[in-house]
C-alpha cells in the first residue's frame, strides 16, 4: 500500500454525493481520411481494454488504514467496467454531445475500483467522435492530464499509432522522450553531517519564509497587503455561492488564440490576466442579467502548479492565488489592470516560496476551506466566488491512432459555496474553455460563453483592434473545411432570418449588455469566425 498526501487526500475526504470529486473532460477527434468509424472506434475499444499495466495510481483502488487513506493494487482491473463505448442520438450535434457529457459528470465514482472512467462516443458529424473521460482529483491535477493526454498521442497522423491514456507504456515512453534521464532527488543521508547541517539550514530557511508568507497572507484580512487579494476577505454572496446538487452541467466553446495574443499585445499583460479578464467581464453580464450584480468584486480562485521540472509523477502539486475579478468595475480596461495587480502580488507571495513550501503554504491557508467544507458551511462563508483555471496544454497538433485531435474541453469541480468552475486549455492556436455548474443553482449557464465572446470583443475594442482585424487572427487558425462550411451556413441562416423580420418582432428581443459601440453586424462576423462554433443544451 502506498499512503496518499494529505493534498489529495482532502479531495477524497470533501467528497459526497452533492459535490464529486472527479476532473476530467471531452476530447474532440476526427476520424483519420478512409477509416470507417465503426471499425476504427471498435479497434481503440479492444486496444483499451486489453491494456493491463497501469502507471500509478490508476491500477490502485482506495483502502482507508489506521493512519489515513492508501492506495492499494487491483489485482482483478474489468476493463469493461472502465472502458465504455457510447453512441449520440441523431443528429449527433455538440447539443446532444454535451447532454451526454453532463450526464457522465454527475456520477460518482466507485471507489472499490481504480477511480476513473473512458467514455468512447460515437455518432457525431462531420466525422467526428470524442472521448469523454474522468479521473478522481485525487490522483491527477490539470497539469497531469496535460502530461496524460500528450503521452496518449503523436504529433504526426502517420507515426506510431498512440497509446492506452493511463498504460505504463505510455508513461515510460513519454517520460523518457520528454524528460530523460532525470536524476531523483534522495533525502539528505544520516551518515553524513554535512548534508545533515544542509537538511536543518534549509528547514529552517523553510521555516522563515513560510512564517514570512504567512504574516503577508494575515494582513491582507486588515488591509495591509497591498493588492494581495486572499480567501474569505469581501467575498460577495451571489446565485454562485450557494449549496449545490448533485447534478452538473457542462458547455464549452473554442476562441482563437491569436485574439488574445493581439489583446495582450495592445494591453501590455498576459495570456492568463486576459483569460481572467475575460472571465470577469462574462460573470460581470451574467450577473447583471440576473439583476443580483452585487457592491464587492467577486474573488477567483486561480489555480497555479507547483510542480517541479520534469515531475510527472505527482498527481497533485498546485497552489492558487486570489484573483480580484473586479467586476465591481464598469470599465474594462480598470477593470484589466486591478486584476493584474491582484495577480502580480499573489505570484510575488509564492516567489518567495520553494515547491515544497508553496505546497506546505497551501495546505495550511486551504485548511479553513476544508472545514467549512465537511461542516457544510461553505455556502455560508465562502472562501472564493468561483473557480478560474488555464491550464497549458500542447503547444502542436496531435494524433492518435492518426484521428486528429480537434479540442480539449476540461470538466472540472465545484463545491458548496461556489457552484461554477471555468477551466480552459490552450492547445496549438485555440484556447478551449470548459464550464461545469450546479444545473440546479445555476440554469442558463450557457449564456456565459456568449458572455466570454462578448468580454473579449470589448477589451479588443479598448485595445483598438477592429473587428476585421480580430476575423482576420480567426482566419489564420487550421481547421476542417466541414467545419467552416457549417459555420458560415448557419451564419447566413441567422441573417436571412434577421432581415425578415419585422420591427416589431425586433423590438421584442431582449437586449444584452454590450458595449454601445458593436453593431450586429460585427458581432455577427466575430461569432462566426469562432470554431468550433459549440452547440450548447
């Protein structure tokens, strides 16, 4: 048996039937040119199924110890049990893709078995499947199934076919490609005292810079920290911050990366203060349609990993920093910069840190979360608005089995008082966002991605970046002709139908909050240079 850290081990101890534990997420594919979908999907369907060498821990199963929970070797693994082959109902659209996708989220999984579950899903158009996977947070971060999902595939449709998700084979190969021969650090020996004294100094540097980080953390309750935004302090309570069900939704939508990347050009910030930018803008309309916008800034949990060069080991080495969304803030562009000074003092705070600290940090100042959260008083003192997440995913086109990799939409957690998680990958030239709610807490969560597109088009307009230029960015992006051809067609549909209408039908529409200067015709464009342009239920 292996013991399990206590990081993960608080996701094991949160769980319960309103809030499961488990991340994961939809893979988009197309089919490889000739290949007939039911026998290549009844070919990976065997392959994964007689996979039987797991890397660690997704052979194991969880036993509980007289000294805390462990990881313990299935001798007896049913891959049909783990292993699921599904078909949409016609006519196979993103709609009924993500209906599918919400109803594998809800679902708890056993624990008498290695936690995790792959879902093939047939029936899409345009030569489509996907993958629909999820894997407990005990036993993967966001950056391990980075690692997962790049070790599955290869970068060239004519190369070596790919491997099982979680197979030993693919760990090792992956690892040695990638990494090499990485030297494992060894504890200091007690046989030597030279690496003994070694050992004490950096505890006790250890000891000073936590007690340091610590002190910075307590006064920002008081006001003393700068721009340091922390857990608890002015959290607002909105729609998000309530008890949730068991039930999830999940919708999810593809930008361009090259509209970020020219906003971030403009702007003079980041690809991540962006995305929060972003984020803040779409919650900020969210809550303005739901008329509860409320006087402070929600606050976002921004998960940062923790890891260490070459660890693809660990299956959780992530810290977080509290973001300011400041959606108290008309402005977009004030809005742009007090997040960036929330993030610029959170990363200052953790700078200071080693891995290992920052790890020790964590787990000391999420300790209150953990216990409101087993004493059911999350939704009563939340310690953040929800969740916000960018993940780096791989930087080039992948393959496997020669079926082209067309997205990655992550599926991520929510808890009691914070009941929406927005996590997004960046992969080749697309950044694709993954949303996952309470449906009951939160219905129409959909309207967020539109409310993302029309964020991004606003800090495009504060960068000066016009319309064309941002469906130029769109046009450079790869894609299937299939795919544009259904964009543009459901385009033209949307314009015939708009020009005959009449101007009392028009009148009727309810309007959004967007920014006075965007005619439809430009929002119209922008839209439909994004794809995938997703279906949502």
């Amino acid at each position: 048996m292996r013991r399990i850290d206590l990081a993960s081990a608080g996701f094991l101890l949160l769980e319960k039937r309103e809030t499961p534990m488990h991340v994961g997420g939809v893979n988009l594919f197309t089919l490889p040119e000739g290949a007939d979908e039911q026998e290549f999907l009844t070919s990976l369907r065997t392959q994964l199924r007689e996979n039987t060498e797991f890397r660690k821990p997704f052979g194991e199963y969880v036993v509980t110890g007289k000294t805390g929970l462990y990881w313990e070797k299935d001798e007896h693994i049913d891959m049909d049990y783990h292993v699921r082959h599904s078909a949409l109902p016609s006519p196979g659209r993103y709609r009924e893709l993500f209906a599918l996708a919400s109803r594998f989220h809800t679902t708890l999984l056993d624990r008498t078995r290695p936690l995790w579950e792959l879902h093939l899903i047939e029936g899409l158009q345009d030569r489509q499947f996907a993958v629909y996977n999820k894997v407990h947070h005990a036993a993967i971060d966001g950056v391990g199934a980075m690692h997962i999902t790049q070790a599955m595939c290869t970068e060239s449709p004519n190369g070596p076919p790919g491997y099982a998700p979680y197979s030993l084979e693919a760990y090792e190969a992956y690892k040695q490609s990638r990494f090499g021969n990485i030297a494992k650090t060894t504890n200091p020996s007690k046989r030597d005292m030279r690496n003994v004294l070694e050992a004490l100094k950096q505890q006790y540097d250890s000891s000073i810079n936590l007690a340091t980080a610590m002190r910075r953390f307590g006064l920002a309750f008081v006001g003393r920290s700068g721009n340091l935004a922390v857990p608890w302090h002015n959290v607002p309570k909105t729609s998000i911050n309530t008890r949730v069900s068991g039930a999830r939704r999940f919708v999810a939508q593809t930008f361009a990366f090259d509209r970020v990347k020219e906003v971030c050009r403009g702007l003079d910030a980041t690809v991540n203060d962006v995305v929060l930018a972003m984020c803040a803008g779409a919650l900020r309309r969210y809550l303005l349609s739901r008329d509860e916008l409320p006087l402070h800034s929600l606050k976002a949990m921004a998960p940062v990993s923790l890891r260490e060069e070459g660890d693809v080991d660990s299956s959780n080495a992530i810290g977080f920093i509290t973001a300011d969304m400041a959606t108290n803030i008309y402005d977009p562009e004030k809005r742009l910069r007090t997040i960036q000074e929330s993030m610029r003092a959170g990363k200052d705070l953790l700078r200071e840190l080693s891995p290992a600290e920052g790890a020790l940090f964590m787990q000391l100042t999420q300790l209150p979360a953990l216990l409101t959260s087993i004493l059911g008083l999350g939704s009563k003192f939340p310690a953040f608005s929800t969740v916000v997440s960018n993940v780096p995913g791989p930087k080039k086109p992948l393959y496997w089995h020669g079926a082209r990799l067309d997205g990655i939409y992550p599926a991520s957690i929510v808890f009691d008082g914070f009941a929406m998680n927005i996590t997004l990958v960046s992969y080749h030239d697309q950044l694709d966002f993954g949303i996952v709610a309470c449906r009951r807490s939160l219905p129409q969560i959909q309207r967020i991605i539109d409310h993302l597109e029309d964020s991004l088009a606003e800090l495009e307009t504060v960068a000066g970046i016009s319309g064309s230029a941002a469906r130029s960015n769109n046009n450079r992006r790869s894609s299937h002709a299939a795919a544009k051809t259904r964009v543009k067609a459901k385009a033209k549909t949307r314009s015939k139908v708009k020009t005959k209408a009449s101007p009392k039908a028009k009148a009727k529409t309810p309007s959004k909050a967007k920014p006075a200067a965007k005619t439809k015709a430009k929002r119209g464009a922008r839209k439909s240079a994004v794809k995938p342009k997703l279906a949502r239920k």
